[in-house]
C-alpha cells in the first residue's frame, strides 16, 4: 500500500483559491500467497500468481484557457485559446498596452482589463484504476485486466445563468463549473509455449477508452431538436451526424413521382442512381432535422484498439511479428473522394467505376445503365449527394495492420566457428507490410486523417541483413 499527497499553487489563481491538494492511494493484495487460496488452487497448480489492485489519485491541472466570446479575449491572432495573463486575477489596468491621440500627440495609454478572473482555480483530475494480474499453469498464461475512469472536474465556462445588460460593458467571468470523463478498460493476454523443439508466444492486447461528458452547466435550448443535437451532459463526445441513404432512384419515373423533396428543390437536379435519403421527422423535405448520430469522432484515436504479437523460435530459425489493430473511429470521404473532377482535377476510379450512366454519353435521350455509385456531374460540390453528409461516404474503420515482422537464420555454430565467426544471422524484416481494413476499396491507408484521401500514407519497409559476430 502506498500513500502520497502533493499540495499545489498556482500564479494564475487568486491568492484565496490558489493552493490545491491532491493526495494518491493505491493497493495491492497478493492473494496467491494466501494459504485460503493456495488450498482453493491446489497449491498453484493451476493459478501460479494472483493479484488485485487499486488505486485512486487527484492531479490538478492550471493548464486552464480562457475565452471571452465578446471581445475575443483570450485568443491569438490565429483564434487560439491562449493561456492567462499574469495577475488577471487583479484588476487594474494593461499599461503600455495601446498608443491613444491626446491634443494631437500620440500617447502610450492603458486599458482597463476588465472583469478580474478571480473566480478560477484548479481543475481536478480523479484517476480511479482497478485491475488484478494473473499467471496460470506454470508462468505459461499470463495477463492483466484494468478498469479505469478519468473524472475531471472544474473545467472551466462561463457562467450563463445570471444575464448582465450588456449596458454594463462586460461579461461574468468563468468559473469552474463542469466536468467530463473518460471511462475505458484493457486487458492483455500470453501464452508462452513449446511443443517438440518449437518454442512459441503468442500475446494480445485490448484497449477501450471513451469520453463522456458528465455535467453541463446550466444547459439552455431553445427546443427539443437544439437539445436532441447539441446537449452535452451525460453523452459521449465525438459524435458524428449525417444523413441515412435508404436507396438510390432507380429510374426518372420515380424521381418525378418521389414524395419527399431531396435536393431542397422539387427533386429537380435528381437523376437515376442519386441518393433517397431517409426522411426521418416524416415532414416531406430533406433538411438538418433529419441527420442522426452515424459515427464517432473524424480524426481521433480509435476508441477501441489493440496489439497482437507473434514469436516463433525452431533450430536456427527465428520469427516475430507484430500487429496492431484499431476500431471505432470514422473516415468520412469528402472532397477528392466524394466529388467527380473536385477543383476541376482529375476523377477517382472508385467514383467512375460501376456508376449510373447513359448508355452512350453523347446522347441523353439514351438509356441508364445501372450501377454502384451515383451519376458523376462535373465538380459539382452543391449536388444534395455531395453536399451532405451520409452514411453512403461514411466508414467506421476497422483495421489490423502488420506493425513488424522479422525472420531471421543462425548458421549453425560448428559451421561459423570454422570461418573464424561468433556468430552469423540472416534476416529479413518489413514494416507496414500490409494492412487488412476495410477502407482499402477506397484506396487508402486505414490511419490517415485527410478527408480528401491525399495524405501520403505510411512508408512499407523491406531489410535484408547480416548480424556478424566476430
Ligand atoms: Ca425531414
């Protein structure tokens, strides 16, 4: 068991809530050293190791940003969040801080600084962590199970629930008044083997963590849609929204017949193989009443993710591999791989092929062949295929990608020592050889961020090699 406490101060908060305390404690219990558990076990037959453990801790965090809305305090040039100035607790005035014309001469002035920020203090981080350790049939088996959750509180708002006039010239100021959380677990598993003369490992990885709003101050809406789409409190950040595509028009015929008004214009710029999206509120047009939650966050690390790892060992031969994996995250397609001939460019073949198109492309009394995809149009970004987001240019990706792998030969000692070596190894090793997603239709990396799909991706590795030992 183990206790630690640190008490903190920070410049930036008033001297009456600038100290902060933080203590930490965690635990652990052996339990395979209880004798009830070594007569439950059989002595360690099966369970060789067994421990729990705990621990809970505060940190707190000055790293606090503040931003006034009204004036732009509190953002630099390029609108950035920007830290306190010193003593912004105080009020007074920013000397030197602006050139004033008094009676014809330019003067160095002042300025008032407004509100003082006085009502500020640490935002405090709780780390709870609950996880036990276990080895089983002789060291063979061995792993770790971990729960954790991150509540942070005091993250910093302004406070809306008292309206000032705006007579008065200023805002209140911020406060520490919300709080959010990431929750997650992970877990890793190996086994370590040896079946005649090969020995064996073989190990996995889990991890899982989200972040969930918890307390959103003083929540205002104007309705139940501006709650259903823009509450924070108890919900999980990064979601993505967008509209459903329930089919594509099969022909004009129905265009001219459809009963809920795509493009916002009667359905007049619809042809055959453009998207019907789902009406969702039932009121006849396609707006942003209808968009749902359809993925997580752009652009993020995957909330869940993973690692496997392979070792192989036989004779003079040696082989490990690694992978890693990841999951719950989204790629939403837009630009290059959304819109035929974006900027004017060029068009991606995963929009030409298998498309909707007339039969010959001179002719527009000819008729449609059936496709995949919808009719391309040139670098038309307003189309209500294009200028929306949906499912269709949606993917939640999913990947394992091959990190490493090495193989690698040891000559056989009584060969070398002949030439006078210690040691000689062959090996050939790669990295980023391959990736199994499921955004390779695309043709991109599963980790990249652009949008528009022109991210240079990952470099694949190929090495021979000779280790020598002299
Ligand atoms: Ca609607």
């Amino acid at each position: 068991m183990e206790l630690a406490a640190r008490r903190d101060a920070s410049w930036k908060f008033s001297p009456n809530s600038r100290w902060g305390f933080f203590p930490a404690v965690s635990v652990g219990w052996r339990l395979a050293e209880e004798n009830f558990f070594k007569s439950l076990t059989g002595d360690g037959q099966f369970v060789s190791d067994f421990k729990l453990r705990a621990s809970y801790g505060q940190l707190g965090d000055d790293a606090i940003r503040y931003y006034d809305p009204r004036n732009n305090a509190g953002r630099d040039i390029n609108g950035y969040n920007v830290d306190l100035d010193p003593f912004a607790y105080t009020a007074g005035y920013s000397y030197n801080s602006s050139i004033g014309i008094m009676s014809g001469n330019a003067v160095v002035a002042a300025r008032d600084r407004g509100v003082p920020f006085d009502r500020i203090s640490w935002l405090t981080a709780t780390i709870i962590d609950v996880g036990l350790d276990f080895s089983l049939l002789g060291n063979k088996v061995t792993g770790t199970l971990d729960y954790f959750r991150r509540n942070r509180d005091g993250l910093i708002v302004p406070k809306n629930n008292i309206f000032v006039p705006s007579e008065i010239g200023y805002d209140l100021p911020q406060e520490n008044l919300e709080s959010d959380a990431v929750i997650g677990g992970e877990g890793s598993l190996t086994y370590n083997g040896s079946i005649s003369g090969v020995n064996f490992s073989i190990g996995g990885n889990i991890s899982f963590a989200r972040r969930q709003y918890i307390n959103e101050f003083n929540p205002r809406y104007g309705n139940a849609l501006d709650e259903y789409r823009n509450a924070r409190g108890d919900r999980w950040s990064n979601i993505f929204w967008g509209y459903q595509v329930v089919g594509q028009f099969q022909s004009q015929e129905e265009v001219n017949s459809y009963p809920v008004n795509i493009d916002g214009q009667g359905n007049k710029t619809m042809l055959p193989g453009d998207f019907i999206y789902k009406d969702v509120n039932g009121d006849g047009i396609i707006n942003t009443r209808d968009e749902r939650p359809l993925g997580y966050g752009l652009s993020t690390t995957p909330i869940l993710s993973g690692g496997l790892n392979i070792t192989v060992a036989y004779k003079g031969f040696d082989f490990a591999a690694d992978f890693s994996a990841g999951s719950m995250q989204t790629f939403n397609r837009r630009f290059e791989l959304r819109n035929a001939f974006q900027n004017t460019g060029n068009i991606a073949r995963i929009l030409y092929d298998d498309r909707w198109h007339r039969a010959d492309a001179l002719n527009p009394d000819s008729e449609w062949i059936p496709g995949k995809n919808p009719p391309i149009r040139f670098n038309d970004g307003g189309h209500s295929n294009i200028n929306k987001n949906s499912d269709w240019w949606l993917t939640n990706t999913k990947y394992l990608r091959n990190r490493t792998m090495e193989l690698g030969y040891t000559l056989p000692k009584a060969l070398t020592t002949r030439v006078k070596l210690e040691r000689l190894r062959l090996f050939v090793n790669t990295y980023n050889l391959f990736s199994i997603d499921n955004v390779d239709q695309f043709g991109i990396d599963a980790e990249i961020t652009d949008e528009n799909g022109l991210q240079y991706p990952q470099n694949k590795l190929v090495n021979f090699g000779i280790n020598l030992s002299l």
